[in-house]
C-alpha cells in the first residue's frame, strides 16, 4: 500500500491501557518509574493530579539526589475504559 510516503501506525489498546504525551517538563522532573507508578493505578485524574502536584514541588524544591529542572510541564493523558478502544 502506497500513500506518498506517510505511513499511519494503529496500536490497539486493551481496557485500561494508559497513554501520556508528554513535554520534556514532566520527565526532566520525573523518572519513568515515577510517572508510571502515579498513573497506573486509581482513577486517571487524581493520578495526574498527583504527578503535577510533584513536578511542580521538584521543579520549586531541587536536590542533588532528584532530578529537578524548572521547565513547563504539559500532558495528556488517555485511559481505555472499553477493549479494543
């Protein structure tokens, strides 16, 4: 299949797979572990309401032993509520 070039990539997700677009804010504040360990369990939005809450305390409260770098920090986060969303 030709189309000029572009290529389209569907990725079928399951119930309860978690998308997150992210800038370089988020995880210039954040290990992956972090991130990850906010937004995998409980409803999508106190996860990512508690992400923010400790962006914005790392990005206010640098330490040598964290990552720390004040930057805006934008996400979207998607969770599938039905399969094969």
């Amino acid at each position: 299949m030709s189309n000029g070039g572009s290529s389209n990539a569907f990725i079928r997700l399951s119930r309860f797979d978690t998308v997150l677009l992210a800038t370089d804010g988020v995880f210039d504040n954040l290990t992956i572990d972090e991130i990850v360990s906010h937004l995998r369990k409980g409803p999508l939005l106190t996860g990512v309401r508690n992400l923010l809450t400790q962006i914005q305390s790392r990005m206010n409260n640098s330490s040598a032993d964290t990552a720390s770098k004040p930057d805006h920090a934008t996400l979207i986060a998607y969770r599938a509520s039905v399969a094969n969303a």
